[in-house]
C-alpha cells in the first residue's frame, strides 16, 4: 500500500495546487463586474462560468501522472486498481456530484439534474483520456494575417482560444446570436449591455498579454529584430479580431471601440507587471483599480459609439495608436 | 568580427564575468568553455545585446550591442540556452516565423525551411507543435532559426547538447560549411570531442576570466586534458552504497 498512498499523496499535492489556479477568478475583470455590479441579477453570468469551468476541472487527476512514469514504477495490478480507483475522488468536483447525488435520492425533478452534471462529468473525465489529435488539427487552422508579423498574430489568437475568458465570451455571443434569430426582437439596449459584457469578459486578457509566452517566448521575443510597438501590434490584432467576430451579432463597431480601449488601459500591467498566465483558466489581471477603469472605460466608449454617434470611434482608435506607440518604446527599453 | 576589451559584469556583489578581453576574426569557428556558472551565457547575452555590460567594450560586426541592439539582432542569429520557442507555433511556423521577421521573401523563406528541415530531419515532424516536441527536436527548430536568415555571426549555446549523433555530425558539417562562407560562428559546449573537430579558437573560462585563448593548433595537449589542467579537474567520490545488494 504504501506505492499507492505516496502517489496519491503526491497527485493531491499537485491537484491542490491546480484548483490554487483557481484563484485567477477573483482577479477577472468579468468576475468582478459581475460581484460588483450585477450581484444577485448576475446569476446567469456565474451560471456560464461554472458552465465553462466545468469541464477543465472533470479531467481525471490520474493524468497528472506522465504516462511513461506510471508505466516505469514498479506497481503490482492490485495496486494500480487502487490507484485507479482511488484518484478520481482527489477531484472536489467527484464529492460535490456524490453529494447531489444522495441529498437529491427521492426527488425526482433535482436527482435529474445532478444526473445530467454526473454524464458532463463523466464525459469530461472520459474525454480527458482520449488522446487529442483534432485539437491539435483546429489549432494548426487558425489563420494568421498576412504580413511579416502573420505567425505571431496566429501564437496569439491560439494564447487567446486557450484562456476560459474566450468561451465565456464566445457563449455570451452565441446565446444573444440564437436569441435574434429564433426569439422575440431584442430590445436597443440590451444590445449594449451584452456588447459590454462580451468585451469586459475577455478584458482581463489586455492586463496580461505576455502571460501565456513562457520563459522561451519571452526569451525569443528579446531576440527578435523586431520594436516593442510590432510585437504589440500583433497581440492587440488577434484581441481586436477575436472582440469584433464575437461582436457581430452584438454591435461590432462599439465592441472594436471598447475593445481598442481595454487594450490601451490594460498596457500598463501587460507591460510594467506581467503576471504568468495558466492555460485553460480565467485570465487575472494585475490591479483590481486598473480593472474597474478598464470596465469604466469599455462601457463609456461603447455607450458612445452605439448610443450617440459611431464618430467616438475615431477618438478610441486615437488613444489605441497612442498606447501602440508610447507603450512600444516602453517594451523596447524593458527588452 | 567580435571584439571584447575588458568586458565586465557585476550582479550586485558577484562578478560574473571579469575584464574578459578576446578578439573573433570573420569565419572562425570560437568554442568558448567553462563549467556551469563560469560566465559563458553572461557573456553571449552581453555580445547579443541581451544584457548591458558593467564595464568595458564589446562589438559584433562593428556594432555596439547595447546602443545598437535592433541592427545588430538583424545581422546575427542566436540558438540561446532556453531555445526561445513559442508553445504555440509548430516547427514549420517558428522558421516561417523568422523568414518574415528578418525580411526574406516569403518564396525564399519556404525554400530555405524546406532545406532545413530535411537537412536536420524535421521533416517529420513539421506541423508539431513546439509544446509537443522532444527537446532534440525543439533544439533542431531553434538551431534552423538560427540558421535560416543567413547571418553574419552565429551565437550558440549547447547546440550539441541531446541531439543524434547523426543530427550532430549534420550540424557540425553545416557549422564547418558557413564558416567557410565567411560567418562567424561563437560556440559553447560541454562536448569536448565535438569541439575538438570544429573548433578554430579555443577560448577557457573559469569564474567570470579567461584562463585560455588561442587558435585551436596551438593547443599543447588533447583538449580534454588541457580543460581539465586549467577549469576544473573531475574528482571521482565513490559511493558505497551503489552496488549488487538492494534496499
């Protein structure tokens, strides 16, 4: 037993601190509009997030365990069921459903529900030991921009698909889409709202743009003969491209807007204090006051531009090129 | 080609590279050795412009790294010891990547990737992603990097460290092959015997100062030996517990 339990000692070691990653909630833009602002009427906000939390947090814990390394040790087959067995319930998720599970034994309509979280679960859990050769597929077909800085607009756009932030925003986008087509006409304002809550969800991302390069990118980027202004420009076009496609059903001319303004707001802890980034996690930002401007900002600058006159996009395009340029030269003298 | 005077860098108290003064003339093949923590990636960092110096000079192709550090990065290429590669980009991608940063046309970018990858078998494994790859293969990508925009000095940290042999011997002709062209190559390593094949200058380093700086000829016994004599000398404990009974 004693294999076993070291491994499993280890596993929750390692899967502790993963949930720790967790804690990338609290310093998301999205996650604190909501709690400040929407509070009990955000329900279905935290509802999308969980949705879209769901599924990284179903992977089974024994996958944190190189495969060659499980096969490498010398465990006996009882003890490799034990391990088998055991693991799934270091995932919090796995109690929280047994939980359900029991409390909800007896009543018919909530017993449903949890059955219907217990088949995500398991497909998630299922899914995460199947080896992913269409991911890497999709991956390889996200297009770049034509142009010399065309595969570092195409890194970035995968950087940004491999943060929560983009599903949040992407079912946002989705579920007004679906409205307008098959639901009663949405009413002016909602419009808005929904443009500000789909940007202000993948605006914590402008706060750390450097946060999923790694060591080795950062590294490259030094290396480059490129200025500190190029290397910006091809992160904000993949921001900019990825804000105005879920913008489109939305107001897209007010969400590139807005979206130009979260970037110019969020130079200073992109570039000044970049914070490490965790793939498959909500993006943190760097300061919850640079946050709430960012947020400030974005409704402003989308209000305008939809509500009174598509001109206020000149001024946000503006204070976009400025940051682009002032920043630049910023990055270049910290390279 | 490369010119250092008295080249010096401090970390607070610790010196970590001291009054280094070395002179590289253009198609030298340099290997520059030391033990780990000698002051070799200070140095290359501080000719690649990557770090300012104390104290002192140094020039690469005439350049001051620091004051020219955009012109500078446009005439060299460097394999740096992290290999500097995005997560995200394939092997194919990190090639096209720096055909299109350093100006070559994008037909003769695809010609060159095409040549390297089939010069350092990579052809395989093209559409990997870096994440992905062995780190022999990752190594490979940043050395055609490198490579590809055709430089005028080459900076290598370990190129040799966890490739094939095959791949080592590819690497070290094509190394051979550019120097004859005229580029400089500036190397390190800890693999004596390849150095001892390639290499036109010796340079030794031992905590942060140069205790040995000549053409490879004049060496006055086997490399290993001489490294031996001069860095470090190998000590040998034995471990009484490594042996036939098991606990």
């Amino acid at each position: 037993m004693a294999r076993p339990i070291a491994i499993l000692r280890s596993l929750a070691t390692a899967y502790r601190r993963d949930w720790t990653a967790l804690q990338s909630l609290t310093g998301n833009n999205f996650f604190l509009l909501t709690v400040l602002l929407l509070q009990k009427a955000g329900t279905f906000v935290y509802l999308i997030m969980a949705l879209v939390l769901f599924f990284p947090l179903s992977t089974d814990p024994l996958r944190k365990v190189p495969r060659s390394r499980l096969a490498l040790w010398p465990l006996e087959r009882r003890e490799q069921w034990i391990l088998r067995l055991v693991s799934p319930w270091l995932n919090p998720l796995t109690w929280i459903l047994a939980a359900g599970a029991i409390w909800s034994a007896g009543r018919t309509i909530s017993a449903g529900v949890w059955v219907i979280a217990g088949v995500f679960f398991a497909a998630a859990f299922l899914l995460s030991h199947i080896p992913t050769p269409g991911r890497a597929l999709f991956w390889r077909r996200v297009p770049g921009f034509p142009g010399p800085l065309e595969q570092l607009v195409r890194k970035n756009l995968r950087e940004i698909l491999s943060t929560l932030d983009f599903y949040c925003a992407a079912i946002l986008s989705l579920a007004v889409l679906a409205w307008r087509w098959f639901g009663p006409p949405l009413p002016h304002e909602a419009l808005m709202a929904m443009t500000v809550l789909t940007v202000g969800a993948l605006s914590s991302y402008a706060q750390c743009l450097f946060g999923l390069d790694g060591e080795g990118g950062l590294s490259r980027y030094r290396l480059l003969p490129v200025c500190g202004w190029q290397l910006l420009l091809a992160k904000d076009i993949a921001f900019l491209a990825i804000s105005l496609m879920l913008c489109l059903p939305l107001a897209p001319l007010a969400g590139l807007g807005g979206a130009m303004l979260v970037l110019a707001v969020g130079r200073v802890p992109a570039i000044q204090h970049p914070r490490e980034q965790t793939r498959w996690r909500f993006s943190t930002g760097g300061a919850i006051g640079n946050g709430i401007v960012q947020m400030i900002a974005l409704a402003m600058t989308i209000s305008s531009i939809f509500s009174i006159s598509v001109l206020f996009l000149a001024p946000a395009i503006l204070i976009w090129l400025g940051s682009l340029w002032w920043y630049g030269r910023d990055l270049d003298r910290r390279r | 080609m490369i010119s250092c005077q008295k080249l010096t860098r401090r970390f607070g108290e610790f010196t970590a590279v001291d009054q280094l003064t070395l002179e590289v003339d253009k198609g030298e093949i340099c290997a520059f050795l030391g033990p780990n923590g000698a002051g070799k990636s200070t140095t290359v960092n501080m000719m690649t412009g990557l770090l300012p110096p104390t104290s002192g000079e140094v020039r690469v192709c005439g350049l001051d790294p620091t004051a020219n550090s955009l012109e500078l990065k446009r005439r060299i290429g460097v394999l740096p010891e992290d290999l500097g590669l995005f997560d995200d980009l394939t092997v194919e991608e990190h090639l096209l990547l720096t055909g299109d940063i350093y100006g070559v046309p994008r037909a003769e970018t695809r010609a060159r990737t095409s040549q390297l990858l089939h010069a350092l078998s990579l052809e395989h494994g093209r559409r990997t992603f870096a994440a992905a790859c062995s780190h022999g293969m990752r190594k490979k990508t940043a050395f055609a990097m490198a490579l590809l925009p055709n430089p005028q000095v080459l900076f290598l940290d370990e190129p040799f460290e966890a490739v094939d042999p095959v791949t080592a011997k590819i690497m070290r002709d094509l190394l051979q092959s550019v120097s004859r062209h005229g580029v400089t190559v500036f190397l390190t390593s800890h693999i004596l015997s390849m150095v001892e094949r390639i290499a036109t200058r010796i340079v030794m380093i031992r905590k942060g100062s140069v205790v040995w700086n000549s053409s490879a000829g004049e060496l006055p016994q086997a490399l290993e030996d001489h490294y031996f004599d001069l860095v470090e000398t190998p000590v040998v404990e034995e471990l009484e517990w490594l042996g036939p009974s098991r606990s």
